[in-house]
C-alpha cells in the first residue's frame, strides 16, 4: 500500500515525503553524517575498508556488510 | 558454491529447495554475536548456473544469514560437502548493484582528494549521499522546529510537537524523527499507530534510542 502523510493539525507546513532533504546538505554535514556504497573487490574485508576510509576521512566510519565470515 | 564431490543435477536442486523457509544456523565460531542456533529466513534460492563442481546461486535471504554456513550445510545434506567460493552482495534494502552512485575504493579517494586539495566537490558530492536516502524506507514522524532542541537532548517525543507522520507508522515501529524540511534528526520507536498519533492531544508518542544531530539552538530550525 502507497503510504501517504498524515497530518496532525492544520499547518501551512506542507510535508513532501521524498528521500532527499528539501535543504541540501553540505559535503561537511554529509561526511558527518551520509552513507557510500563502495564496490567492493575480492580480498580486503568490509572492515578493512571501513578503517580505510576513517583514516584518510578521519571520520567515525562503519559499514552494514557484505557480512560473511 | 563448490561442491566436493560430483552430484546428480536433480538431486542438488531438489536439497537446495528444502533451504529454501526458516532455517537454523548456529554462527561460526569466530562471529560477533552469541553462539546459540538462530533462525533465518531464506526468501529464495535461483541456480544461475552450473559448471562441474561449481555452483552459482543467486540467494534472497533475511538480514544477518551466513551465507558461508549456508553452502557448508548444502554441502552436508548432499553428503559430499561444499563450500562456499565466492561471495557478492546484489542488493541490499532498496540498493541494488545497478545504482549509478556505487564507486570503488578509488574513485571515493580521488573525489575526497579533488575535494580536499582543489575543491571541486562535484564527484565526492555524487558518492557520498545524505542519511536521509537510506533511511527513506522507515517510517517518519514530523515534528516542529520548536521541539528539535528537546528532542535531541533527551526528550520523549510528546503529542504537540508532531506536525505530521507518515501512514506506515505501527506501534512499535522504528521510525526516524524528521524536521519538516525531511531532514532526519534520530531515530526513534513509535509508542502508537500512526492513525492514532494524529488524533492525540498530548502524551508521548515516541522515544528516541539514537540522536543523529544535535540541534543547539532552540527554535531556530535549518
């Protein structure tokens, strides 16, 4: 089912559901804050190239898979 | 996958069917969570094809299965073993390895560097992409540029402060907190319906497990 927004009040507000921010955000904010998907090649783990990534970003960098031990 | 041993066609495909559902696995030895036997749920298995010992199998399957165990137990219910080989992820949520903003390792170096040293942000702006895309999947409670300061220093989520949610909102449900300008500040879990959110003069609504920015100065929005 399409999900569709509802509202509480009345508001001049209008909602648009949509996956971007209506402000775009900065590269700073997005480095804080953001997601990339990395193409992965056979060999250096998901772990390995998250701490890749931290170190030459120093970011806080964590990775959601390819989980596989 | 690689079997171990030569195997009737109809056979492997009659074994990989029976993994197909809820499975046990118990995680391997050297895994991250506690080593009691859970159950997985494996949405699909599709043979794309097969060459001598090799197997090539295209898997769906629920969030936290070890496909490694998964080809090792094939491999015991055929009786000859297999293991697995090899290993790519084609998708994962609404990813797919289609999607245009997938970058190497490299790439995202040489944008971050372009950045960095020439400030040219164009690339590193195509490859990392903002919260929000990710998580547009959950479901969301708006609230009130007034209520943002609260809510990410501690604060329930109370009536008053949602301006709108979204349908899909369940009790129990995680949901992301947004501004009304749909940028994401926590995580939270819905208390009630999202139906029922919407007709309620006060009380808490959600709670915030994960505040994801903190707004310092109250009131004043974006």
């Amino acid at each position: 089912m399409q999900r569709r927004i509802l509202y509480r009040e009345i508001t001049k507000n209008k909602i648009i559901l949509s996956p971007e921010p209506l402000v775009k955000k900065s590269i700073e904010e997005k480095l804080q804050l953001g997601y990339s998907i990395i193409d992965k090649p056979k060999g250096p783990t998901s772990h390995q190239i998250a701490a890749w990534i931290r170190d030459e970003f120093k970011v806080p960098v964590a990775h959601s898979g390819t989980l596989d031990i | 996958m690689q079997l171990h041993g030569d195997v009737n066609e109809n056979e492997l495909r009659r074994v990989i069917n029976m993994f197909i559902g809820e499975i046990y696995q118990k995680p391997p030895l050297r895994s991250a969570v506690s080593k009691k036997p859970r159950i997985r749920k494996i949405y699909n298995i599709e043979i794309l094809d097969i060459k001598g010992k090799d197997v090539l199998l295209k898997i769906k399957c629920q969030a936290g299965t070890y496909v490694r165990k998964l080809c090792h137990d094939i491999g015991e219910v055929l009786g000859c073993g297999a293991h697995m080989k090899d290993l790519r992820r084609i998708g994962i949520g609404n990813l797919n390895e289609n999607d245009k903003r997938i970058t190497t390792l490299h790439e995202l170096f040489g944008a971050y560097r372009e950045w960095k040293n020439y400030n040219i942000a164009d690339y590193l702006n195509e490859f990392v992409r903002p919260i929000e895309e990710l998580l547009f999947f959950l479901p969301k409670i708006y609230v009130k540029d007034s209520s943002l300061f609260s809510i990410t220093h501690g604060s329930f989520i109370a009536a008053p402060a949602v301006v709108a949610v979204t349908s899909d909102v369940k009790p129990k449900s995680i949901v992301t907190i947004n501004t009304i300008y749909n940028e994401i500040i926590a995580i939270g879990k819905s208390e009630l319906a999202g139906e029922e959110i919407v007709k309620l003069k006060h009380g808490i609504v959600a709670k915030v497990d994960k505040v994801l920015k903190t707004i310092e100065n109250a009131g004043s929005g974006i």
